[in-house]
C-alpha cells in the first residue's frame, strides 16, 4: 500500500461529528461526482478507485438523506486498472444537491456557499473530503516532499488554495492535466496539513521520516564539509612543503630568518597537521593560526622570489 493510500486508509475511519462531515460530502461529490439523467430524472454518480471512500461515501449519503442509493463496482479489463466503485443516488438527486449547494434549477454551483463552512471543523472537514476526492502526497521515504489537489475547476482549486492558507500552509497553484491542482512542498507545511484533516498516525509517520532524512542530510552535509576541509588543508600543505623544500635545495633553510626557518622545519616533520595544529607545535612557543599562515605566506613568497631569479 502507497503512503498515500495510508493516509486515506486512515481518513476513511475517522468519526466526525454530523455537522462537520456534511462539509467532506460536499468535496466528495463535488470533485468526484456526475450528473445523468435516466428516466427522465437526475442521477448522481460519485466515483473513486478507493473501495474505503466509496463506503464513506455511501455511509454517509445514508447519515444524511433519506434517497434510494446503491454502491456499484465496475471492474476494468485494460492495462489492469484498479476498479472503479460508484455510489449512484437513483432517487432524491435534486434534494441532496440543492441541500448541498451544488446544483440548483439546473445549473451547478462553483463556489461552496459559506454557510456550510462556518467553523473550522467545517473547512477541516471539507480540506479532508477533497484530498480524498483528487489528493495524492508523495512517499517521503523514497522522494521530495509533495502533496497535491487536483480540481477541474480552476475557481474551487483556488478556493481550496484559500482554506489552506487560512492556516499559514503556504499552499500555491497551478494548471495540472486539464485542471488545475493546489499544492504543498515542504516538509513541515505538509505534515501540519495531515494533522489539519486528521491523520495523526500519517503525519506522526511521515515525521519521523522527516526528521530522519533531515538528521542524514545534515550528517552528510557535515560530513562533505569535513572532507572538503580536510582536502583543503591536504592541497595548502602540499604547496607549502613544495616551497619549502625547494628552499631548501635552492639555498638552503638556513637563508631564512629565524621564525621562518622554525615554522618551515616544524611544517617539515608535521606535513598533514592543520595551521592551528601546527601552532601550538612551533619549538619556541605556540602561535595563532593566523600567525603561522603568515609566516608560511612569506616563505611561499621567497620561494616565488628564488623561481623568478632562477628563470631570469
């Protein structure tokens, strides 16, 4: 089972109080369902390859309305599709769109009317109906961070976008397939969505997840720095020991002053030591490490000032 499904596994089981789940009915069957007429009368068909939703579904066409509905599977042969269940509401389609404010003397409704989403519970319960209907969240083990609604509508896509934001989620938009779909990139904005339409044990997984992957990413990060560092120091050394030693084979350590004859020879006997390290190793005391790199600068210098006179 895909994360996603777990997540919608987990909404389908969710007691809501009647109230509230009339706002996820309205998203079930605004994003999932269809008009037709059949003899000489309309019919609502709500469809979905999930067998949980259409159940929830159905139960909660029952909590609701007193109409004649049947729950029906319609099983696909090609390139072994999922099946597609339908919820078909055969008599009273007219009463539970028009309660619901979908469809009314003949023309459908896009925007939800606001007083069937008067509370939070309400727009909570409405954001969990539509990730059911069009939702999709990426596995956050094996791949970026997304989660995403799909409308056909661009006005209810913004809509949607709109809820969302009421909870600072920085939700955006844009067109997806014919439609139109709001969507979520970051970690931490898609795991306070989960918890916004009640999966707790979706969202207490995909954190652990996330804080897992978040704790690799900083070990490797600290890790290439480190290497990065230890590369770094490798490569200085390197051309400090070679003007060292031509230097020495040039005219020998003794030309340089003092101080710099000292640190060239420690450099000498401690080749892979950072400039720090090498400080508190100089024989007539310790150093800072910007006083070495100094001292290593002029005997660099020197050496360049020997190659020059050596071509001329």
């Amino acid at each position: 089972m895909s994360y996603a499904s777990e997540v919608k596994k987990e909404l389908t089981t969710l007691e809501v109080h009647k109230e509230n789940a009339k706002a996820e009915l309205i998203a079930l069957i605004r994003m999932n369902g269809s008009i037709a007429i059949a003899n000489h009368h309309f019919v609502l068909n709500i469809q979905t390859e999930n067998p949980a939703i259409a159940r929830r579904i159905y139960q909660l066409l029952k909590q609701f309305y007193d109409v004649e509905s049947e729950l029906m599977v319609r099983r696909k042969m090609k390139l072994k599709k999922n099946n597609l269940y339908i919820v078909r509401v055969n008599e009273g389609t007219d009463k539970v769109l028009d309660d619901l404010g979908i469809f009314k003397d003949g023309q459908i409704i896009e925007d939800v009317p606001e007083s069937l989403l008067q509370s939070d519970a309400q727009v909570r319960s409405y954001l969990r109906g539509a990730f059911l209907a069009g939702g999709s969240v990426n596995n956050p083990e094996t791949s970026r961070y997304h989660l995403e609604i799909y409308s056909v509508y661009e006005t209810h896509n913004q809509m949607i976008a709109k809820m969302i934001n009421q909870y600072d989620l920085n939700a955006r938009t844009t067109p997806r397939r014919g439609g139109f779909i709001t969507y979520l990139k970051e970690g931490e904005r898609i795991a306070d969505f989960l918890s916004l339409i009640g999966a707790t044990s979706a969202m207490l997984k995909f954190e652990d997840i996330r804080i897992m992957r978040d704790m690799r990413n900083s070990v490797n990060r600290l890790v290439n720095c480190e290497n990065a560092n230890m590369d770094k120091v490798a490569t200085a050394s390197s051309k400090q020991i070679e003007s060292i030693e031509f230097i020495d084979a040039s005219v020998g350590l003794g030309q340089l002053p003092p101080k710099l004859r000292e640190v060239a020879e420690t450099r000498l006997a401690n080749r892979e030591v950072s400039l720090k390290e090498l400080g508190t190793m100089i024989p007539s005391g310790a150093i800072s490490k910007s006083g070495i790199n100094h001292r290593l600068r002029k005997i660099s210098e020197y050496a360049d000032s020997l190659r020059e006179a050596k071509v001329v």
